[in-house]
C-alpha cells in the first residue's frame, strides 16, 4: 500500500521540478536579452521603470491584476489602474511586501525577488500611476 502511494507523489514532484527548471531557464534568457539597460540604472540609482514591468510580467503580477501600462487584465486582484493613485511610493512598497492577513496576494514576494527588482517594480508601478486618467 505504502508502494502505491509514493510513485504518484514522486512522479508528481519530478513533473513539478521539471516545469520549474523549464520555467527558470525560459525567463532566464527574456531577462537577459530584454533588460539589457537595467543593471546601468540600478547601479546609478536611477528609476528603472523598464526593469520593473519585466518584473511585474515575471512574477506574475498580470495574472491577477489589471493595469494597461502592462497591459494586463487580472481579475483576482484590485485593479492597479484604480488603485495606484492611492498609494505613495512607500505604501506601495509596504503592500507589496506586507500584503496583511486575509489577502490573496502572496505574502512572500520580499523573499522571492531581489531588493533591486522591488524598487524597479515600484518604479514602474510608480511611472504608471501618472498614465492612469482617463483612456
């Protein structure tokens, strides 16, 4: 019985690791070729907008929320063309990183991106709250 039970759990972390692995080296590439610019501007400390919408569109921002400057249409969170006016740079960040009890918005985004790629997305989410009047 024990036998039984154990093949499907190994094949499904096998199947697991692999979409991971294929998920890592796919998006390994796009962020090499596509923010080419990126690192000159973090290391000058400039804004890097550009750097943030390719982190925005990695971790998955757009699968859940609606924002024209990435053009995503989520339905699960807040729409951010709605939302960003509210929000001040360090409240954005404080969201991000601190979704609060009861949201649905994962609560480990500060572990699973780098400080650098933090600020680019509030950099470019900052850049798109401008963009958010009418169409």
């Amino acid at each position: 019985m024990t036998r039984r039970v154990v093949i499907p759990l190994v094949a499904g972390l096998a199947t697991a690791a692999i979409a991971f692995v294929v998920l890592v080296l796919a998006t390994r590439g796009d962020e090499e070729v596509s923010s080419a610019p990126t690192p000159a501007a973090r290391a000058a400390g400039r804004p890097d907008p550009a750097g943030g919408r390719l982190v925005f569109a990695q971790m998955g921002c757009g699968s859940c929320h609606t924002l024209r400057a990435a053009g995503s249409k989520g339905q699960i969170g807040p729409s951010l063309d709605a939302a960003l006016p509210r929000h001040s740079r360090q409240s954005l960040l404080s969201k991000i990183v601190r979704p609060g009890t009861g949201s649905v918005m994962p609560q480990d985004f500060a572990q699973r991106m780098s400080f650098a790629d933090l600020r680019a997305l509030v950099d470019f989410l900052m850049a798109a709250r401008g963009g958010t009047g009418s169409s």
